[in-house]
C-alpha cells in the first residue's frame, strides 16, 4: 500500500478502524479466517508481516504478493497440498482469485457502512 494510493483498498474511511477496515477487506476478498487473523495480530503486536510469494512456474500458482498466509496455509501451498485458487472459495468479489475492482469493493463498504451504523444505533 502506497501511501499516495487512494484506491478504495488502500483508503481507509474515517469511520471504521484499521482492524476492521483489514478484516472487512479480507473478507471481500475471500482470505480464510485464520490468515486474517494472523495478519492482524502481527499487525497489533507492531511485527514485521512476511509476505509469501509463491512462484507461478515452481507450484503453478498465481502470483500475489499481497496474500500473506498463516503459518498453515503456507506450508500447504509450499509444499502443494493445497492450490491458492482453492482458499479463496468464499470470495465476495466477483473476480477470480488476484484481481478484484475497486469500485465493486467501494459498493461493497459502502453497503457496509449502513449495516455498521444500524447496529451501532441499536445498541
């Protein structure tokens, strides 16, 4: 993320925090749980977030240095026992596994949004 970027991805609303703003991205995308999760403790706990890239001609996957695995999910795609295409199943993008679209994304948190300020005036 460039900090001259202001994609919907790299932008983060005023409304919302950083966690959330990563976790709402990863949901969108598609990351698993887990992966979500251990990015963002490293995250919190201010430790250096070692991208795994993944070489398309070695393990004929895609390559995507913005994925960062847990500590699992990475040995299985290193070791082929699990296809990047197959982690992200549940995928709110309508595009296939790197790509996504900015302004889908935008719609996306901005549908978000209404959700998050309903249930904030619930409670």
């Amino acid at each position: 993320m460039s900090k001259e970027c202001t994609c919907s991805f790299c932008k983060k609303p005023n409304w919302i925090s950083q966690v959330d703003f990563y976790r709402l991205k990863a949901k969108f995308l598609g990351y698993p749980k887990c992966c979500t999760d251990a990015f963002i403790d490293d995250y919190l706990k201010g430790r250096p977030v070692h991208k795994i890239r993944i070489k398309a001609g070695k393990h004929n996957q895609p390559i995507n240095p913005s994925f960062v695995p847990c500590l699992w999910h990475a040995n299985r795609i290193l070791h082929e026992k699990k296809s990047i295409n197959r982690i992200f199943r549940k995928r709110i993008s309508s595009y296939a596994f790197p790509y996504s679209s900015d302004v889908e994304f935008r719609e996306y948190v901005r549908n978000f949004r209404k959700t998050y300020e309903n249930n904030k005036t619930k409670n």
